[in-house]
C-alpha cells in the first residue's frame, strides 16, 4: 500500500510553466496533442500544483484561467509541513525578498510541495540567477527543470 498523500505525483509546477507554454511558446491551438499530454499528466495528478500558483494565474481572466479551473484535483492546498518549509524558506536571509509584495508570492508554496512530497519543481525560471526557484531547489535539496526538460522526463514526442 502507498501511504504517500499524492501516490502519482511526480511534477510540482510553477506559474511560469502553465504561462509559458500556454501563451507563448506552445499555444494550444497549434500544439493540441501537447495539451492533450499536459491534461492528461493533471487528470493521473502527475501534475499538481499549489493553490498559490492558481491564485497567480487568475491574475489573468483568459483561455489559460479558464483552462486549469477544468481540473479539480491540480490546486493542492498547502498542509502543515509544507508551510513549515515555506517558514523556513521566507526566514532564509537568501530569500528574504520573496516576503514583499506579491511577485513571489507563490514560489515559497512551489518549492516547498516538492520538498515534502519529493516532486520535481518544474519552471521557466533562469536556472543560473541566484533567489529565483532553481536556486532554492539547489539550496533545499529539490529537484527542478524547465519546461522541456519535463516533456522529456516523460518521454513525449510530437
């Protein structure tokens, strides 16, 4: 029996790698078999993400908004030992800034459902700056790629 609380899941996301793909990169109504992938990943909840990442992207009221509100079981509401690591982060003097305003408002959540649920952080983040995801992934312990570093974790091919 798997105790874990999210037995598939293998893909934390950030709001960048909805936005990305979504709006710039790989719009849907060119690259439908890419969204159909991407559908299905959430519907097996290989793909989760906390409700923080929902709330940055209704920042926006369009076809990507409209989009992730299909899936019930993305929005995962954040549980006591990942606030305890979005604590830990926010205390963190490399990652004091994330406590102003709301551009960051989000990331500590991301971060921190991987670390406790062992996912993979997947963003569109510059990997190289320093106080961005990747940088706390590195200095947390988790794991994180871009966007098409996931698409070939999972083998896809178009």
């Amino acid at each position: 029996m798997n105790s874990r609380i999210y037995p598939n899941a293998k893909y934390s996301f950030d709001t960048s790698a909805f936005i990305e793909p979504w709006r710039r990169h790989y719009p849907p109504d060119i690259f439908e078999s890419l969204w159909d992938f991407i559908t299905n990943h959430i519907e097996s909840e290989i793909i989760i993400a906390t409700i923080m990442v929902r709330t940055e992207l209704e920042r926006q009221h369009d076809n990507l908004l409209r989009y992730v509100k299909k899936f019930s079981n993305l929005f995962k509401t954040p549980m006591e030992r990942e606030q305890d690591v979005v604590k830990l982060i926010l205390n963190d003097r490399n990652y004091e800034h994330w406590k102003i305003g709301d551009r960051h408002k989000a990331d500590p959540f991301i971060v921190a459902i991987a670390k406790v649920h062992k996912l993979c952080v997947v963003t569109y983040e510059d990997q190289t700056k320093n106080g961005k995801i990747p940088s706390v992934c590195r200095d947390y312990d988790v794991d994180c790629c871009g966007f098409l570093d996931f698409l070939k974790r999972e083998g896809l091919k178009i």
